[in-house]
C-alpha cells in the first residue's frame, strides 16, 4: 500500500525531476553497480586524505579562536565522512 507522503512526492517533484534525472539514469543504468560503489567509496576516501593530509593546516582551519584538537576541521572533516564510507561497504 502506498503511503500519502509517497504519492505526495512523487505528484509533485516525479513531473520536474523525472527529465533531469531520466537521461542519468539511463546512462549509469549501463554500468556494473559494485564498480560505481569502489568509484564512490574512493572519492569518499580521497576526500579524506585530501582534507586530511593534503591541504595545509592554517588554509583548513582559517580564523578559528581555540586551537585544539576538537575545533580542527580536519578531524571533523574525516570523522564526519566515515559513516558514508561504512554504509557504502556495508552495501557492497
């Protein structure tokens, strides 16, 4: 049974997304699915390393008034991006 909420999103974004999206999916639709999740979960990781490692300290966390380890951006950062890379190899 469908819910209200279901019906009621798919009467009003269905008729504006479906033409954006639809050539989209058309075209990812070709691809095998475990490739598309080791594309996502690398971006994900490289990201990380990115903010992590790459980027200089002072650029990242640019007018911060305590220097700790809490009010560093990198960490949160990466912390913030694990649960993404979890739930993309929990799927896998």
């Amino acid at each position: 049974m469908e819910s209200f909420l279901t019906a009621f999103c798919e009467k009003m974004f269905f008729p504006i997304l479906h033409p954006i999206f639809a050539p989209t999916n058309t075209f990812l639709s070709k691809f095998y699915q475990p490739y598309a999740t080791i594309c996502a979960i690398g971006f994900f990781i490289g990201a990380m390393i990115w903010v992590g490692v790459v980027l200089h300290e002072p650029y990242v966390n640019r007018g911060r008034a305590v220097r700790s380890i809490w009010t560093d951006l990198r960490l949160w950062t990466v912390l913030s991006m694990l649960p993404h890379v979890f739930v993309y190899f929990y799927f896998y």
